[in-house]
C-alpha cells in the first residue's frame, strides 16, 4: 500500500492511493465556543440541498451535543471502540489509523449505521456530562460541563470514502479538494458511508445511491462561502483555502489559525484522514476529554485563544468570522480595525476589533419609561 | 533429507490433486437446450424449464480484491438454459430464506444474480475482465424485480406510516404524495439527483428487472447504452428463480455474440441479508455454456441448417412451380393466337 504524509499525525500513513494533493484546498474553522446550537447552519444546508423526497433524515450539516449526543446514534463512540486503545507520542500519533487496522478485506475499520442510527439527530442535546449534586451552585469555571459540535464533511485530504468505493465513484476536486459522488456512477453499495469515520455519507432510499455535502461548490465557485457559514448567527465560521504547515500563509485566516496560531485543530486527528475542518476548542471542558477528540495540541490551543485580548491579529481573524459573505483570501489588521481580502487584494470587509459601546441612560425622558437595555 | 523429498512429493502430489479437482470443475458445462416456439421468459417455474438439464454451479466467496466476502452465504446456484435458434434464456435457481428486495432503509441490501461472458475474446483472465477484455454482464436485482412487479417501492413501502407535509421546487397536489407521480416534474426532480441525472438506480421506471453491463476490469462496470437482457425473478419456498434472456445475436458491439456453439461463462449470487453488494458476493469460475443449434456445418450453426435446407428445398419446389405456371400460361396464350 503507499505511504502519504499526514502532517496532523506528524508521520507517514498507510493509504490506497499515493498522495495527489489537489491546486487548492477547501478548509473551514468553526469557533466551538461561540456556538448556541441554534440549528441555523443545518436549517440553512437543509432547504438548500436535502429537501427531497429520500432525504428526510439527511443531515449534511449537522450540530450535536457533546458528550452524549451523536448523529448517527454513537458514530464516534462506536469507531473508537472499534479502533481501540491508541498511543500519541508528543505530537507523532503512534497508533493505528483507520486504514491500517483494516481488518483482512476491507479498506478501513467502520461500520455501516442501522436505519434507526439516522432517526435521533437531536440525541443528549443539552445534556451535560456528570450529576448535579445536592448543594450545588452555578459557579464559574463550571462544575458540569457540555458543548456543541459543529459537522460538515471535512473534504479530507487522504478520504476514507472515496478509498472504499470500489467504483472510483467518489472523486476530490482537483481545483478546490472538494470531495464528491459522482452521482451517475454511484451504485448504492454503501461501502463510503461503512469507510467515513465521521459518518458524513448518506444513502438516499428513494435513489438508492448515496449523497453527501458538496460545500457549496457552485457558491465556492463563485467566490462566496458556504450557506452554512454564512447563515451562523453566531458568527462561528470561516472558510480559507488552507496549505500544509510547510507553506502556510501568515496573511491567510484560515492558515493563521491552524497553523501560526496553532488555535484551530482537527477533528479525530488519529482516524488518519487529514481533516480539513478545524475546531477550536471549547475552553471549559476537562483537556482530557479534548485530548481524544483534537489531539495532543488542545491545551495549548485553549492557551493561545485565552491569550486573544492581547493579540490583536488573533482578534482580528475570529472578528472576520461571518462578516462577510464573500471568501476571504487574506487579512490584515492595522489600527482597530481588521480588513478582509479577495485573491485580487480588493477590500471585502473592514471590522473594528472592539466592537464601539454606546451607553444611554436608564431613564428615557422621551417616552418616560426606564430602559432594561443601556449598551 | 529422505523425509523432506517425501514431504515434498507429498505436497507436490496434493497440490496437484487439487488442481485435478479444478480442472474437472472447469471442465464442466451448462448445455442450452435447443427447443422450438416461445421460451418460457416470464415465468421460472414453467414446467417446460425441466426439460433442460440442470448443472450445480459452486460458488466461492470473492477474495481477489477488496471488499470482500468473508462467510459463504450460497454454496451452490443450479443453472439450466433454453434456446430456440433465435433467443436465448437461462434460469439461476438457488436456496435463499430471506427474500430481500427493498432497499430503501440504508442497511438493507438486495438479493441479486449475475451471468458474465467475455466479449470477443475466448476467456478472459479474471473476473469482471481486464484492461482490453471487455466481459458483458447480465445482472438481475431483487429490488428492481419488485419495482415491476408492485410499483415503484419507496419510502412508503418501507415505513407505512411515512408523511411530509411539503416538498420545495413547486410541488402541485396535496399530502400525502405518490412517488414518482408528483415529483416528475423538472423543478421537483432537482432534489432528487440520481433520478435528474439519468442513473438507472434512480430512475422509477423500470423497463425490466436485470440491467445489461459491461466491465474492463474491477470498478469499471457500467451500465450500458442498449438494454436489451429481459427475464423475472420469482421468489417461492425460500428459493429464488430468475430467468435472464437475450437474443442470440448481439444488440451491439459491447455484448457476447451467443451464436456460437460455446461460450464461457460465469455466475456470482448476492445474499442482501448478509450485507452483501458489489464486490461482496459469491462467485463461480468458468463455465462452459453449450449452445444447441449453433454448432458449425460448413460454417453454418446446425440451428440454421435445418432453415436453409428447408428454404432451399421450399426454393426448389416454388421455382418448378412458377415454371410450371409460366409454362402453362405460354401454351395457353399460344392456343389462343
């Protein structure tokens, strides 16, 4: 099998096809710790793309609780079961990927979700981790902690989708590294939606072949972001063509992130796929349930974004997120204020990093009424 | 050392005793009985289907590439043919107790069948042929079978109590919707992709229950242009029998000519409750189909012989009596000059 380098691992990994890393690479940062949950992303993917007939219990885009909620029911829980106890050595992985404990005829270890896995999308949503005990208080840092995870496929790097279909049926955009079906040689067999260690492939009853996120590409196309990024309210998201650690662009949000700041982190790093959405972490949630799901990095990315009162060029990508539509290519913060870019250098967006207060008075004279509201 | 050249020779015996047993495998054939009128297509239990002989085809799980097949669901499937000169048809029967053929929940597979011949060449390498080895695939779906036979099957046929109130791109009609009905309008049929973008799984009419494809090695298979390979599938007492027919004459250039006195042929079955779809089923080696009426007399198949004959003796007569009346008419008009 060849050997490809997975930089999010910090080594060479067994994958079927040799690297053909594509011109460009779609990427995306979503900011954990800004979420509300509110649905707004996948309401947004859900009547732009899977409002038919056979897609009902598709979510392209969806939002669950962690610990306890998945969708489908115990997708990650189940895989790393599956895969079993794995070793991190510093920042190199030396466990097993998904690839390489393959059992004897199959591409990657996973599993195919029964029909009711798709049913609860909303499992353990608000449910927080531990017992409130007798006595217990609201303090801060929390005593009980949950947090929403944001999912979209990661348009990975080394797919486990397109490694298992055994028609070559699954392709990576060569112009952006967006993963799609082909979905006139799609034959239904499924064995993606058994390969994705994320469970971001679909089968669609009524087609009887399988679906899955195609990030916008006719929006990507044209210079524009997602509908998911671009409807969050709480303005957690960013898109970026994002390079390997070797070129990264200071100057690229979404670079900066990842790989200057070392703020934003994969996903299940250690399935070996070389995600390309980044997540950064929530900052109230025990290390050691993160170090599982981000890597050996998350304590100091929770460090680094802590810091970000004191580091304006930091505050000035996450003020980027959601303040435009259009895809930023480059950013630069002068003064109080950070600009966005396109590839052209034209201006997109100019966003103050401190966001002016205005104060009223309580009373308003007015309409003789006290206001609730002053800033 | 003794011991060794005997542990060897021993070894070299066994192995090629089991070669033995291969070859004698492949040596095996299916012979398609030649019979006149119609052959009986539609129906797998015709009693007319007895009178050709029936061969117990072993399968094997596939294991060349991966995914494959780790437990064997059907050891064997029984294979009869029938032809009469000018459409050729063979029935798969094989022992199955779960009838699968809905597969509108994502962890439900079809029961399916396969013959495989090789396109021009005599016998390709391996299975689903090679770059340069093109192989013509018959493949019978379990699913597609019930689509004909009950109507498009969809998700109401999966969970009968299914309702949605709405469907974007100007849905006309009122709930509860028929499938594929309401939807077959442009704007509606956006959302469903598989069915916009013409992909025979997709699409909710069916003009028969087996799809005619062609392969040039494994992930290659492809549906082809013609559809021209008809039959049925019945499923009775925890058997399948399935019926594949085509004319004996190739619809074009990327299906097996079968006017010939033998072609090579394969068979793979899918078991859908044991999960098994694409490279995940049971297949056999070789086969050898013997093809009644086509055997060559001066380069002409025996089937045709008796039609040639017949036509040129029929020729004959017509002519001496064409002449005859000719003649009459002559030595009439001469009488009446």
């Amino acid at each position: 099998m060849p050997k490809v380098f997975n930089w999010q691992i910090n080594r060479e990994m067994e994958y079927p096809y040799p690297a053909s890393p594509p011109e460009r690479q779609f990427a995306a940062v979503f900011d954990i710790n800004k979420c509300i949950a509110c649905q707004t992303c996948t309401l947004a993917c859900k009547q732009a793309w899977t409002s038919g007939r056979g897609q009902e219990h598709m979510f392209w885009n969806n939002v669950e609780t962690k610990p306890y909620g998945s969708y489908p029911l115990a997708w990650d829980v189940r895989l790393l079961e599956m895969l079993g106890p794995q070793t991190w050595d510093g920042d190199t992985y030396t466990g097993k990927t998904i690839f390489e404990a393959a059992p004897p005829g199959e591409v990657a270890v996973g599993f195919l979700p029964e029909d009711l896995d798709w049913a609860h999308p909303g499992l353990g949503e608000d449910e927080v981790y531990g017992v409130v005990e007798g006595g217990a208080y609201f303090g801060i840092p929390h005593q009980l902690w949950f947090f929403y995870l944001q999912r979209i496929c990661n348009h990975c790097t080394y797919p486990a989708c397109l490694a298992a279909c055994p028609r070559r049926a699954i392709y990576k955009r060569r112009e952006d590294g967006i993963v799609l079906i082909d979905q006139t040689r799609c034959r239904g067999y499924r064995e993606c939606v058994r390969a994705c260690p994320y469970k971001k492939v679909f089968y669609n009853g009524v087609t009887r072949i399988s679906e899955k996120c195609i990030a916008c590409f006719p929006r990507v196309e044209q210079g524009l972001q997602p509908f998911c990024t671009v409807n969050c309210i709480g303005r957690i998201r960013i898109n970026g063509w994002i390079h390997t650690p070797d070129k990264a662009d200071p100057e690229n949000p979404v670079d900066f992130l990842v790989h200057i700041r070392k703020v934003a982190l994969p996903l299940y790093p250690q399935f070996g796929l070389q995600v390309n959405i980044y997540y950064i972490p929530p900052i109230h949630v025990p290390p050691k349930f993160l170090r599982q799901m981000f890597g050996p990095r998350v304590e100091r990315a929770i460090e680094t974004y802590r810091n970000a009162p004191n580091d304006p060029e930091l505050r000035g990508v996450l003020m980027l997120m959601g303040a435009t539509e259009r895809w930023v290519d480059k950013f630069r913060v002068q003064g109080d204020y950070v600009y966005g870019y396109d590839a052209k250098g034209n201006e997109l967006v100019r966003v103050p990093l401190k966001e002016p207060i205005y104060l009223r008075p309580v009373y308003d004279r007015q309409f003789a009424v006290y206001r609730h509201n002053i800033t | 050392m003794r011991w060794v050249v005997l542990a060897v020779s021993l070894l070299a015996a066994l192995l090629l005793a089991s070669r033995q047993v291969v070859l004698a495998q492949q040596a095996s054939e299916v012979v398609s009985v030649l019979r006149s009128g119609t052959l009986p297509i539609s129906d797998p239990f015709d009693p007319v289907w007895d009178t050709a002989p029936a061969v117990d085809v072993p399968l094997g799980p596939q294991a060349t590439t991966v995914p494959s097949l780790l437990r064997l669901s059907v050891p064997t499937v029984r294979v009869r043919s029938l032809n009469n000169g000018q459409e050729i048809a063979f029935l798969l029967e094989w022992v199955d107790e779960t009838r699968d053929d809905l597969v509108v929940a994502g962890d439900r597979f079809r029961d399916a069948a396969a013959i495989q011949f090789p396109v021009g060449q005599k016998l390709p390498n391996i299975c689903m042929g090679a770059a340069g080895q093109l192989v013509n695939i018959w493949h019978w779906k379990a699913d597609w079978q019930r689509d004909i036979d009950q109507g498009f099957q969809e998700l109401v046929h999966q969970y009968p109590n299914f309702f949605k109130d709405f469907y974007p791109g100007g849905i006309t009609g009122s709930p509860p919707y028929t499938y594929p009905g309401d939807f077959d309008r442009a704007e509606v049929r956006q959302f469903e992709v598989g069915w916009s973008v013409g992909n025979p799984f997709s699409v909710p009419y069916r003009p028969s229950p087996i799809e005619d494809l062609k392969a040039l090695g494994f992930g290659s298979l492809t549906h082809k242009d013609r559809q021209e390979v008809m039959g049925r599938g019945v499923w009775r007492d925890g058997r399948w029998r399935v019926v594949f027919a085509r004319r004996l004459a190739p619809p074009d250039a990327e299906s097996t000519d079968l006017r010939q006195e033998q072609v090579p042929v394969a068979f793979a079955v899918w078991e859908g409750s044991n999960q098994e779809v694409g490279a995940r089923k049971q297949l056999s080696g070789f086969y050898t189909v013997r093809i009644e009426g086509q055997e060559r007399i001066l380069g002409i198949p025996r089937g045709m012989l008796g039609w040639l004959v017949g036509g040129l003796v029929l020729t004959v007569i017509l002519g001496f009596a064409l002449r005859a009346i000719r003649r009459r008419t002559t030595l009439r008009g001469h009488a009446r000059g």
